[in-house]
C-alpha cells in the first residue's frame, strides 16, 4: 500500500491507497516544531483505528510546501513505516507536467501535482482554483503543462487580517450569507457580505480574464476544503474535486515505478 502526504501551509494530509482504492485519510495541522516521533505515533495510531495496518505500507510520496517539514516527514516513513519517502521536485521523480515559466522552481508542488491529477481526469485546458491559505488559479494547456496563474490571500486568511488591523470588526468564519441582501445593516452582516461576495467577485472575475487572455475554451476545476461553498454561489466552477491533490500524489508515484 501507499502512503501519499500533502504537506500545505495550514494542514498536512495523509492518505492511503490500495491500489486506486483510498483506504484512509487523516488531516493535522502544519506545525514547524512537531517531530517525526509525534507523526508516527500519532499516525500509526489513526491508522489502527480504522483499521488500516502500517506494516503493510511499503512506499510513500509527498508533495510539500514547507521545506522546513520534510525531514520529519521522511524520517517518519522510516522510523514507523520502513520505507524511503519520495518527494515530489526530487531528480528522480518524473513529472508529466511541465512548468513552462519563466522560473519552474519557483512553483509549489501542490500546483504541478493538481495539474497532473486535473489533466489526468479532465483533459483539455483548464484553470484549477484551489482554496487553500492562498487561493491560486493554475492555467493548464491542452498538453497538461502548467503555463502560470493567479496568487490571492486565502478566504481565511482575508478574515483574520480584518479582524487583527482593526478595533470594532470581530472574528468570523467566512459563510454564504444565503438570501440576505448584499447590503448589510449590521456589522456582522456586511463583513459576511463583503467577504463572501468579494470573493465571488474576484473568483468570477480572474476566471474571465483568464479565458479572455487565453481566447479559448477552459474547463474550472475547483479543490480545497472551502470549494463547496463558493461553487454554490457562481456558475464558473463546473468541478469540485476535493482529493485532487492527494490523487495527483498517486498517479505521480504510478508513472514512477
């Protein structure tokens, strides 16, 4: 079985397959000073719990955004898996997607792992909005290969810096405000109304000058775990694909064998 780690600057998220088939998923929060011993024993743990068992993991990859993880996360397949991690930008991982920018080792793994998974399951171009700390908008071509994209502070991220650089605004989760009108008569109301919608105007937005620049037909994938709630308010999202990452982590360790 595999294990497939997606390290991302809020979570990281590990998954097992069996083949194609997700026998486990659990999610932790990214912290610079937890230690290979905290993973494993908290890992193996879970694992147990849902009854997938450790000794039968005989490979791992990861794709990470966080340099400063990856020794734990290694050294966690080691110590409590027995077996070497692959690391996605490692010279011995091949990729199918290319990134044809003006510096590839600038972008993310999380990106060139999404544009295989979303290439792989839809074809064609395509722009991939992922709600993670940041919201990014990738530009895949019709060959699979990365072209560029778009970089915003993630939704979250949005709130809490409104909240922290003023005195009056409170601290929210960010929700569809639904029916109510986008002109708020409390305060409450009108931060949910300008976020939300805000952010519907820049997701709306990016998407159409995107495909405007690039004059031609793009399919919107969305992933990340806030995609749900905006897909339901815009009709420019035509997918939400939740396990992208994490299938894009398995399909990359496929092609390596």
């Amino acid at each position: 079985m595999l294990l497939v780690i997606d390290c991302g600057n809020t979570n990281v998220v590990f998954a097992v397959y069996d083949g194609d088939v997700q026998k486990g998923q659990w999610r932790a929060a990214t912290k610079t000073d937890r230690t290979a011993d905290e993973y494993g024993i908290w890992l193996t743990q879970l694992m147990q719990h849902d009854g997938v068992d450790p000794a039968k993991i005989t490979h791992a990859i990861v794709g990470s955004v966080v340099p400063g993880k990856n020794f734990d996360l290694g050294k966690l397949c080691e110590k409590y898996l027995h077996c070497k991690a692959r690391f996605i930008g490692d010279p011995n991982v091949k990729l199918t997607s290319v990134a044809k920018v003006d510096n590839p080792r600038e972008v993310g793994a999380d990106r060139i792992v999404n544009a295989v998974a979303a290439h792989g399951t839809y074809k064609g171009p395509l722009i991939i909005l992922d709600f993670g700390t940041a919201t990014t908008f990738d530009v895949i071509d019709a060959e699979g290969d990365y072209r560029g994209g778009c970089i915003a502070p993630g939704i979250n991220l949005s709130m809490e810096a409104l909240h922290m650089a003023t005195a009056l605004l409170p601290r929210l989760q960010v929700s569809n405000p639904g029916q109510a009108p986008v002109v708020g008569t409390t305060t409450v109301a009108q931060m949910h109304s300008g976020v939300f919608w805000g952010y519907i105007g820049l997701i709306e937005g990016l998407v159409s000058r995107i495909k405007a620049e690039r004059n031609e037909k793009m399919t919107v994938v969305a992933t990340g775990g806030l995609a749900p709630l905006f897909a339901t308010a815009t009709t420019v999202i035509e997918h939400i694909d939740p396990d992208l990452t994490l299938r894009g982590l398995l399909l990359i360790h496929q092609r390596n064998p």
